[in-house]
C-alpha cells in the first residue's frame, strides 16, 4: 500500500465532480487501501479520493475511539437521511490545513 499526497487549497482539482465508480475491481480496492494509509499517515478520520487527486466517488473513515482500527470503505455514497439533532464538531479536512 501507498502514502499519497494529500491535495490542499486552492488546488483546482479538488473542485472537479467526482465520477460514479461503476465497479468495484482491484484497482478501486487498491485506491482504497492506499486512501486508508494516508488518512492514517497524516493523521485524519476521512478522506475522499479526490483529495489525492482522483476524481472517483469513493470515501474512507474511522471515527473508533478505541485503538483498534475499524475502517469504513463507502462507495458512490449518498445522503439519503438527516436528522433533526445537531451537533458540534471541530471541523479537521486534511486538505484545508
């Protein structure tokens, strides 16, 4: 697995729209892979692909608070539900330093 470069402000290609992976092969399973080790390399608990520079719809997250990892891979995702609670969080984006 690979260390990216994390893209940051006011890179133009973090304002592309990201294309719908249609199939999720070794390619796609290897980009995630490689998101996981630099969310964990910088250190963050997201990050998004095209945040190192590819512009596919894939998201990688761990918000665990215990030491064990426990990593969530979401492709293509959607909102589909908001709750009507709010709440507070300081927010960390690896590429707005």
């Amino acid at each position: 697995m690979t260390i990216r470069k994390i893209l940051t402000e006011p890179d133009p290609f973090l304002r592309q729209i990201s294309q719908d992976v249609e199939k999720v092969d070794n390619s796609i399973k290897k980009l995630m892979d490689d998101m996981i080790d630099t969310m964990y390399a910088a250190p963050g608990i997201g990050l998004a692909a095209i945040q190192i520079g590819v512009p596919k719809r894939v998201i990688v997250i761990d918000t665990s608070k215990e030491e064990e990892k426990k990593p969530l891979y979401l492709v293509n995702p959607k909102i589909i539900l908001k709750s009507k609670y709010n709440s507070s969080y300081e927010e960390g984006c690896l590429s707005v330093p």
